[in-house]
C-alpha cells in the first residue's frame, strides 16, 4: 500500500515538473504554427505603440530593436537623455519608425509618475516592456549595502513595473488588447543569500507578473513574464570580468541571441526563460528542493563576495 502510494505520488511530482518545464515550448510550436496561418501584425494586434524602460542599453534596448523591426513604434524610457536619443537614432534610421523619448530616473520614486503618465496615456500603447532593473555591482551581505541603493533596488525593480501597469492598465482594458512583457529573473526561483533584496525584488516581479495576468484576461490584455538567467549585459559586466576561464564566458548569452528566442515568444506563451539554455537552467534548479537551491547559491555568491573583498583589500595595501 505504501509503495503504491509512493509511486502514485512520484508520478504526481513528475507530472507537474514536466507540465511545468514543457508547457512553454509546447505552447511556442502550437502558436508559432498558428501564427504561421493567421499573419497579423504586433501593431494591429495590440495597438501602435511600444513603451520599454530601461532602453537606453542591454534587453531594454533589445527589446526596442526587436519590436521596431515588428513595425511598432516605439517609446524609449530611461534616465540618460543622450543614451536615449542615441539609441532613438538608430532605430528609426535602421527600422524607419517613429520613436519618443522620456527621461525618468526611476530610482527618484513616486515624484516621477506624473510626468511618466502625462507622457504616455495620451498614446495607443499595445505593448509596455517593464525591464528595467539594478542591482548591486558584487554580492553582498545586506548590511553592506548603503541604504541608498536598497532603495533603489526597491524603488525599480518593484514600484517601476507596478506603477506603469496601474497607469496603463486602464487604457488597455477599455481597448479590449494589449500586452505586458515584465522582465523579472530566474533569481525569483529562490532566495539568494548575498542578493538577497535584488533576489527577492525578482520573485516580487514574477509574483506580480502572474496575478496580473489573470486579473487582466478577462479584458482581452496579456501578461507575459520573462525569467532569463545571465545575459550579457553592463548590469552583468562584473562577472564575466571575474570570470577566470574564458571558456565559461562563451556560455553567457549575448542580446542579440537572447533576444532571437524571446522576441519569438512575444504573444505566443505567457511565461519564458527568454532563451533555450535560460529554460535548461530553470529545469535543473526545479529538480532541487528549495533549501539546497539557497544552500548553492549562498555558496556562489558568498565566494564571489570574497573574492571581491580580497581584491579590495589588496588595492588598499
């Protein structure tokens, strides 16, 4: 009796993991051949405009080539005006569409919303990115982060998405279409020791992300969550440069190819990894209990921690 209960549970388990781990590829055919029939464009879909934060480099830029070259028009959301309109620049000589800029520094708080939304609802926004996000340079303890950059960490990776979906949510549903990509992390698959509020920022988002979805699907609007692992970006540019095998930096993903696979799941799957390999990943951190997931993870970051303080100390000297 025991051990039929124990194989019945075991299917159980394995039946979710796999529902879990290939419910996304599954549904990425399945849409992809749809899509193959039924041709339609992002713009008609969902509405003229794209708004992605965080555009000025890395996914965020991205993300606004990509949708660009979908013939969206495009609102590039950022703190450094000359970035901006750089990166403006580009995607409207090489994609010939319109594109605006608005200078927000998100790390500032509730004092910039005002501006953001006198901006933006006017627009027929279809599609809103909410990538932006920061994180400290080097894992650390909790109490060797200044408190000024807890708030940061806080104020954008947390109230940046929240507050733009309760601007342009609205909009969205009494169009009937639309769609949200927030861009959380696979740090929200389990608490980090040394990341531990940039972790547990990202398991807010992913969190956020999906109840939204259900709260907006009844008015036509979708919710897509993106978890990627490292991608190569200047957020990340500290740790390929701790990287002493040049080999294992060939293994991070670049932009270009992170944003091959994820701009094929825009509108297709309502959760991605963004990229192949990101999913693999994902897959093998699910196999572990929880406290193991932490356990390694506190191991890596706590000797990336070191290493850094070593090399601190000996600059100091």
């Amino acid at each position: 009796m025991f051990c039929s209960f124990l194989t019945w549970l075991g299917l159980y388990v394995g039946g979710v993991w796999l529902y879990e781990n290939l419910r996304t590829p599954v549904l990425l055919l399945l849409k992809s051949l749809k899509q193959l029939i039924f041709r339609q464009k992002l713009s008609q879909r969902y509405g003229k405009w794209a708004v992605i934060t965080g555009a000025s480099d890395g996914i965020g830029k991205g993300y606004a080539h990509y949708l660009a070259r979908q013939g969206m028009s495009i609102v590039l959301v950022a703190r450094n005006e000359a970035k901006l309109a750089k990166v403006a620049a580009e995607i409207s000589a090489k994609h010939a569409v319109e594109t605006k800029i608005v200078v927000a520094d998100f790390s500032k708080g509730p004092e910039i919303y005002p501006h953001l939304e006198k901006a933006l609802v006017p627009l027929d926004i279809g599609i809103l990115v909410n990538n932006v996000g920061v994180s400290h340079d080097t894992p650390k303890y909790v109490d060797e982060i200044p408190q000024t950059a807890l708030w940061d960490l806080i104020n954008v990776n947390v109230g940046a998405a929240t507050l733009l979906c309760n601007i342009l949510a609205p909009s969205m549903k009494r169009r009937q279409r639309g769609l949200i990509v927030n861009v959380s992390s696979i740090a929200s698959v389990c608490p980090s020791p040394c990341l531990a509020t940039y972790a547990a920022s990202k398991a807010y988002m992913t969190s956020f992300s999906v109840a939204l979805q259900e709260e907006l699907r009844p008015f036509g609007v979708e919710v897509q969550t993106v978890c990627p692992s490292f991608v190569h970006t200047n957020m990340t540019d500290f740790l390929v440069k701790d990287m002493k095998d040049t080999r294992m930096q060939k293994y991070l993903v670049d932009v270009d190819s992170f944003m091959r696979y994820a701009g094929c799941t825009i509108g297709k799957v309502d959760m991605t990894s963004g990229h192949w390999s990101h999913g693999l990943q994902t897959a093998g951190l699910y196999l572990l209990p929880e406290f193991a997931r932490v356990f390694i993870m506190g191991l890596v970051n706590k000797r990336a921690r070191n290493v850094f303080y070593v090399k601190k100390q000996k600059k100091v000297r």
